[in-house]
C-alpha cells in the first residue's frame, strides 16, 4: 500500500490506482470517519433537494393511490418504506 504525506492544509493525495479502482474523479464528495484509530473515506453522492422531494412526491402519490381505502396504520408504515426506497437510490 502507498504512503502520502500531509501538506499544508492538511491535503493529501489519493494515489492514481486507488482513484480509478474507486472511480473518483476531481470534485468527488467524500465522507470522513474514524473507526478504531483509523482514517475511512467514503464515495458520497449528493442529491439535489428539489428532485428529492419531486422523487418523494411522486412516490407518495403512488402510495396515496394503492391505498385510499387502508388505515391510518397502514398508511404510515408504507409512506415509511416509500421514505427508505427514495432515500436508497
């Protein structure tokens, strides 16, 4: 495995082979973590807040439909598996 050194600022470089193996390019969003006295970055795709909520919306109107006629109850419970099926994309 490759070293990298700390530059001002706190940069570093990733190395070529672990950027193209990943498939991250400049302007990639990274999460950073800590496990167990240890560095871990993450790929992270940002999703536009508009589309989100259009993607939400449609997905609602989906739900609304199957269900005119369900409780409450079941209502909740699908909105919230609507929530993790946007929320997994």
């Amino acid at each position: 495995m490759p070293f990298v050194k700390v530059l001002r600022g706190g940069q570093i470089t990733m190395p070529k082979e672990l950027r193209e193996v990943l498939e991250i390019k400049e302007g990639d969003i990274l999460e950073v973590q800590m496990e167990k006295n240890k560095v871990v970055l993450k790929p992270k795709v940002l999703v536009d807040k508009d589309q989100a909520w259009a993607r939400l919306q449609q997905v609602m109107a989906k739900v609304g439909k199957r269900h005119s006629k369900n409780s409450e109850k079941e209502v909740d419970s699908d909105v919230l598996e609507a929530i993790k099926t946007v929320r997994s994309k």
